[in-house]
C-alpha cells in the first residue's frame, strides 16, 4: 500500500480563503482583529516563527503587532506588557512565543493572558477545558492535526489513536482532544518501553518527539494513518520529521509529510482562533449578528 499524502499546505490555503472572507465581515462591521505577538530575546527559531506568523496574519487581512522585549527583561515589564494587551480593545490574540529565558517563569506568563484573547489556548483554563470538551481555543498544533484527520474523511471514534509525546504544547493536548472524538488513546513518551510494542497498534499514528528517524515501518500498522508533527533540522540543513517518510509511506494509508504537513496547520489555527476572537469579542458588545462559533467543517477529498 502506498499512503496518500494529507497535504497541510493545501487545506492552510483553502482555509485562508474563507479566513480573509470572515476579515471583510468584521471589517464591514468595524471590527478590524488584531494579534499581538511578544517575543522576548532573540532566539533565531522563534524569531522564525513569530515572522511566519506575522506573514500569515498580513496574508489573511489580520492587524498584527509585534512585541521585541530584550532577553533581560524583567518579569514585571513582560506581565505588564501582557496587561497592556489584554486591556487593548483593538487586540484579539495574545501570543507570547516560547521558550522565555530562564528567568521568566512560563507559567506565571501564560495565565497573566486573558482567557478571551489565549489564541495559543495554553491557558490554565484552557488546558483544563480540553478534559471537558469546551475549551475556548484548542490549542494550534493538536487543532490543526484534528483537521488534518478530518480531509481523511475516516471517524476518529473507536479507532486505537497513538501518541508519540507528552509535551503540554502537543501531546497531551492531542491526546485529549483524540479522546473528546472518542478514540482509545495512548501518550507515549521518552519513558515508555517499548514503544514500538505501542505503536504497532495504532490505526492512528501521531508523532511529536522531535527525534528524526524514530519511527520506522517495522513500527506502523498496515493501513494506519501517520501523522508527524515533528520538525528537525538535520546537519545537512534538512528539514524532516519523526517518521521516516519513505519507507513508512509504502505501509500507512495516509501520512503527512514535512514540511509541508503539520506546521502551515499551525499558522492558520493560530489565525482561525484570532479571528473566532474578534468575532466574539463583536458578539459580546454587539448582540447577536455572529451565530455561535463553529469548528471549520473540512471535506475528505473526493
Ligand atoms: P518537547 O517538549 O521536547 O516534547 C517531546 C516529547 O517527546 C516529550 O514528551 C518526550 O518525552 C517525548 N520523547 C522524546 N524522545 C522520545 C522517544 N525516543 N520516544 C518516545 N517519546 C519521546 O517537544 P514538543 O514541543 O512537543 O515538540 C515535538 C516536536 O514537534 C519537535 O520536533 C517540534 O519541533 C515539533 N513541533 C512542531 C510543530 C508544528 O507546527 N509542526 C509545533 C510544535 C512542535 P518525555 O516527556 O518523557 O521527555
């Protein structure tokens, strides 16, 4: 079997068609929405990052305002700064890229954010209300695999799900949002014994360690879909992910591939949850012209 390819680059862009349709709908309104990204030092990852979001948002009709705060600030400018924000009617989203230096406590950053504007969704009360199903903003990685798996157009429900991962930013959240949709799942991680023991019975393979080459085909299920959210930089200055992607393409149905797969489905979340922001935010002060948010509804291919 030769997996067909789930293409995140495509579905991001089909996404952003309809993104730059709900701007003019906000704008018609007066409503022009608004990211904040904070970005403290000068970290060359993050500094990607944060321009890659800062391009989505221009591609999508976003207002977007970057924050460059110097790697020893303090702990008090940063919270202040984010109170600044969260007080800023023209601010919908907050984001404060991570990793902060080691003096900022990432916790303490995190909840001084308005549950209203946590785009990122790594919010205490985000994070909890994934247990129940009712978070605000999923967060962006887990949420874009979840529309991910819908192009496959397969039920989650009953399916034996595998996670490879436990990070609060990716795996634990994908396990939650996996077990909302009713799969039977299991995280995984660096401890865990026998992994491939684990994966072996996945249906669904999502794969989010950062260790290039960690899952070959001995490890897949024939016919699992594979999922790989992991982005590694090898010495030759390639790009790929966990999953050794040839190989594992002859034995899964579908795989994404990286890049290309995964990563443009986290810019766009983190747009999606912008602009569910805004639209809130008029529905709150204006009465009822928006109808209650909806997840993109996203089609398997025909
Ligand atoms: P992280 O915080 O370093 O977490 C990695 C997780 O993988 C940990 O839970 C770790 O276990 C587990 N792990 C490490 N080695 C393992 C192994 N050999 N077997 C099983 N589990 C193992 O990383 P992260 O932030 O979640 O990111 C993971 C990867 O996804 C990275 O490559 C990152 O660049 C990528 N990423 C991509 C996107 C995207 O948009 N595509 C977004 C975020 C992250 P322990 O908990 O036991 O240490």
């Amino acid at each position: 079997m030769t997996a067909q390819i789930i293409d995140g680059k495509a579905l991001s862009q089909r996404l952003r068609v309809g993104f730059r349709e709900r701007v003019e709908r906000l704008k018609a309104r007066g409503v022009s929405p608004g990211l904040a990204v904070v970005l403290v030092g000068d970290n060359p990852a993050s500094r990607v990052y944060v321009g890659n979001k800062i391009k989505a948002c221009e591609e999508c009709g976003v207002h977007s305002l970057h924050i460059g705060l110097a790697a020893d600030v303090s702990e008090a400018e940063v919270l202040a700064t984010i109170e600044r924000l969260n007080r800023d009617a023209g601010i919908h989203g907050i984001l404060v890229q991570l990793p902060l230096p080691a003096h900022i406590p990432i916790a303490r950053v995190l909840e001084a954010i308005s549950v209203h504007k946590d785009v990122d969704g790594f919010h205490l009360y985000n994070v909890g209300a994934l247990v129940t199903g009712t978070s605000i903003f999923p967060p962006c990685t887990p949420y874009g695999v979840q529309l991910l798996l819908d192009t496959t157009g397969i039920d989650v429900a009953g399916k034996n799900a595998v996670v490879v991962g436990a990070s609060n930013i990716v795996g634990k959240p994908m396990g939650l949002m996996l077990l909302q949709r009713e799969a039977t799942v299991t995280i995984c991680h660096a401890k865990t014994r026998d992994l491939a023991q684990h994966t072996i019975l996945a249906d669904i393979l999502i794969v989010a360690a950062g260790k290039p080459g960690l899952i070959v085909p001995q490890m897949v299920k024939e016919g699992a879909i594979v999922i790989d959210v992991g982005i590694n930089r090898l010495p030759d200055g390639r790009i790929v992910g966990d999953v050794c992607f040839d190989a594992v393409k002859e034995k899964a149905s579908w795989i994404t591939p990286v890049p290309g797969g995964v990563g443009p489905m986290t810019v766009t979340m983190l747009i999606e949850n912008t602009l569910r922001s805004a639209e809130r935010a008029f529905k709150a002060a204006d009465g009822d012209e928006f109808q209650d948010w909806e997840a993109p509804v996203v089609k398997s291919p025909d």
